[in-house]
C-alpha cells in the first residue's frame, strides 16, 4: 500500500490539493500498477513563518519580495517522500 506524504509551505487551496492527490494517485496507479483504493496521500502545509530555506524563513523572504527585495529562489518549498 502506497503512502505518500506531500509538506506544503504555506497554503493550497481545496481544489489544488484534490488535484495533486488525484494526480498522485493516477502516477503510482501508472506506473507502480497500484490499485487506486490502495493510495494513501496526505498533505501537510507548513506556516511559512515556521520554515526556512536558504537561511532565510519563507515568510520573511515573501515579505522581502513584496517590497521590492532580493529574493532567494523559489517561493513555494516541497518535499515529497512515498513509504
């Protein structure tokens, strides 16, 4: 049985997230030969002020974006990991 943890930083909405676990789903049906009903998929979302990247909490860089900072890579951090 497939299970697939997904950590978001911040926030998706309800239809983003029906849509990865649909996709998710149809990936390891695809390719792993998994029954659907056997995929587990959960999806966790960081508070932004509680993570970090970069030396730099994600919040702190989104707060630096909006007023015309540098910023340091990507704004959206995830991390994926199938037991």
């Amino acid at each position: 049985m497939p299970f697939v943890d997904i950590r978001l930083a911040g926030n998706a909405t309800h239809e983003q997230k029906a849509a990865i676990v649909a996709d998710v789903t149809r990936s390891l049906v695809e390719r792993l030969g998994k029954s659907p009903a056997a995929v587990q998929v959960v999806i966790s979302e960081v508070p932004t002020e509680n993570y970090g990247a970069g030396g730099q909490l994600i919040a702190d860089r989104a707060a630096t974006a909006q007023a015309g900072g540098p910023s340091i890579g990507e704004d959206a951090h995830v991390a994926v990991t199938s037991r």
